[in-house]
C-alpha cells in the first residue's frame, strides 16, 4: 500500500480508514507493508498486525509541511516552501517504492495523485501490478492545477480503478477517465466495535453530534448557524462537534458571536472507546457537508456508517458519496448543503419525531451491517489482490 495519509497509532484518526481496510486484509490472510509520508511518530512501527514505514521527504526534517494531518490540499496553500515540497515528495516516493516494495505481489495506491508515480516506476522496472483507489480530491486537485494528464496516465497504467463512491466515479468520468476500468467499493465500518450500546443520557436533552476534521469542506459553520433556528422550537437541543482543524478558532468564533456558547461546544479527537460512548450518548447525527471553494467535497462520509452501526439516525447533505449511504427518509435524512432553514427543519422535524427516529435508525443499522462492514468490503477487495 503506498497512500498520503496512515495512522502512527491505534486511535490515531490520520487515514484511519486506509488502515481499517489493510487490517482486515490482513485478517484475511495476506502479509501487508504499507509507505507513507512521515507525520511525527515512529517511522516503522507494526499497527495491528500492519508493517508500517514512514519516509521522509524534505530536509531539515523540522520544515515538512506537506503530508500534515489537514491533508495535502489544505497544507500546499501555506507557502511556497510547502509548494517545493510537493517535488520532493515526489522523488522520495518513487525513490522509497523501489527500495522498499521491489518484493510485493501487488501494489494498492490510495489517491494516485500523488502516490501513484512509485507505482508505475514498480510496475516498468519490477513487473508488479498496481490497483488505484481514488477518493476524488486528487481529481479536483488535478483540474485544479492542470494535471488531469497525469492522473489519466497512473489511471490508464493500473490493472484497476476503484471509487469510494459513485459520486467519485462520476467525478471520474467527467474528467475523461476510462469508465470501463473504474469500479465503486465504498469504504466500511468496523461493525463489531462501533455498535448500539446502553449509556447514560440526560432526559432533559437533546443532544445532536457532529465529527469530523475542522475544514471548509465539513460544512460545520452552517450547522452552527442552524442552531438558533433549531433552539426557537427547542430549547432543550445542545450540539457537539468533535474534531479540530484549521478551522477550529473561527468556529469557536462563531459560537461566541451567535451567544450559543451555553448550547454548542467542540471537543478535540478523542480516542475510539471514548468516540464509542459519544454516539451512544447522542440522540441524532448530523454531517453537514458542502462543495467547498476548490470544488472539493465528501467523498463518502464514514462518520456516518459509524454513527448508523451505533443506531443512531442521520442527517447528511446531498452532496458527493453522503447518498450512497443514506437513502432519504428510508436510512437518513438529506438535505441540500448551505440551506441553513432546511438543515435546521430537518433537526426539528427529528426532534418532534420518534417514531421516524427510531424507523431510519433501525434501517440504517441494518444497511450499514448488511453492505458496509469492514469484513464485507474487505471481501470486495480481494479479487485484486493476485497470490
């Protein structure tokens, strides 16, 4: 596996779902090494079972920026000292996949643009075949900067293509890659773990989650503005955001400036038992995701199967993979991004309603058991790992 983002620990959030993949591959009896770009931690480390190397890719060490944990298309905008790093990591992941991976049956590429370069140099100078999984920014991120060429080339170059939803393969197509080599697998859920538990929860509240990293795209600044619409009927409705980012002070911000700071809080990423017993504390989910200013957007929206394997109903924008996972009114709610009124509607018809509450989350469950654990999509996965 070579991928941009990797966990330096268990709980670690930093490509947690890339992880949750490669260890049920593991589990399935297969020996995995993934390479990724050094993020602060160990630089080989075994994670459940997962060899894990870390490389670097700048010098003085002390000045990487590129593959911090808000993610390479927020990062390059820091500087130019950052935009060089961009051709440094380059060379050092082609140089690191020659010298590390020569010995693999097959190589997996998450977000070819821009891990797939040391792919394609394994594939011409080793004969091994290398699988893409793209996620959509790096087809944004491609438009972006004129590179839509490259990510062709890697595209037309690997044995397949996998999305993560089908809104990303359509993002695909539209950018004129070949749709015939381009498949869906959505990413999943570890359904043993997050499930429906019996917690503690204040009556005398509702309690409303969101989570997810403090960025443009996450679409946090229009829950919080629904929140005084939400409190007009509902006085008894508080909303937790848990997650930290960029964004995290201008959030915090905004909840001073809207006097909500006695119905609003943002938690910092706390650890997965921790993260088990918030969704269970919660009585609704809510993922308010938008296309941000790059045209970048969710690509799937794994809070929400984590949330639904808890029993907990959901809310999403129609935006990106979010309808690949929520059928409305059948599994969730949807909503169109940025529409504050409709957002906060939503939440109150919710609130007013338990028999729809208990209806979707019931259905949620049992799609999310069905269609989107990690064992079952795991299985999906095989086929395009030849032994």
């Amino acid at each position: 596996m070579i991928t941009s983002a990797y966990p330096d620990y268990e709980d670690d959030p930093h490509g947690i779902f890339v992880h949750r993949l490669m260890r049920e591959i593991v589990k399935k009896g297969h020996e995995v090494h993934v390479l990724a770009p050094y993020t602060g931690g160990e630089t080989e480390f075994i994670l459940e079972g997962v060899h894990v190397e870390k490389f670097h890719y700048f010098y003085p060490r002390r000045f990487e920026r590129l593959s911090g944990r808000a993610g390479m298309i927020d990062n390059v905008k820091e500087g130019i000292l950052v935009k060089i790093q961009v051709f440094t990591f380059l060379f050092f992941n082609v140089f690191y996949s020659l010298r590390k991976l020569r010995n693999m049956n097959v190589i997996h590429v998450q977000w070819p643009i821009p891990n797939g370069l040391g792919a394609w140099f394994l594939k011409k100078v080793y004969r091994i075949p290398y699988v893409n999984t793209i996620h959509g920014e790096e087809v944004h991120l491609s438009k972006s900067y004129h590179m839509l060429f490259a990510l062709r080339w890697l595209v037309n170059n690997s044995s397949k293509n996998l999305t993560n939803s089908t809104a990303t393969k359509n993002f695909c197509l539209e950018a004129g890659l070949n749709g015939e080599n381009v498949d869906v697998i959505p990413f999943g859920v570890d359904t043993d773990f997050f499930r429906p538990l019996e917690v503690y929860k204040d009556e005398n509240t509702f309690q409303i989650l969101s989570i997810g990293y403090l960025i443009e795209r996450k679409g946090f600044e229009y829950l919080i503005r629904a929140m005084p619409h939400v409190l007009e009927e509902h006085d008894s409705a508080r909303l937790m955001i848990v997650g930290s980012g960029p964004l995290e002070s201008e959030l915090k911000e905004l909840i001073y400036e809207l006097d909500l700071g006695d119905y609003v809080k943002i938690i910092k990423n706390v650890s997965d038992k921790k993260l088990l017993t918030i969704y269970n504390s919660a009585d609704l989910f809510v993922l308010p995701s938008i296309v941000d200013s790059q045209g970048n957007t969710e690509g799937l929206g794994v809070v929400l199967l984590e949330a639904m394997a808890c029993g907990l109903p959901v809310i999403g924008s129609d935006v990106g993979g979010i309808p690949d996972i929520i059928q409305d009114m059948e599994t969730g709610m949807l909503v169109p991004e940025k529409n504050i009124v409709r957002l906060s509607r939503a939440i109150s018809y919710c609130i007013e309603n338990e028999i729809l509450r208990n209806k979707i989350a019931i259905r949620g469950l049992k799609v999310v058991k069905n269609e989107f654990s990690w064992e079952n999509i795991a299985e999906m996965y095989l086929p395009f790992y030849p032994v």
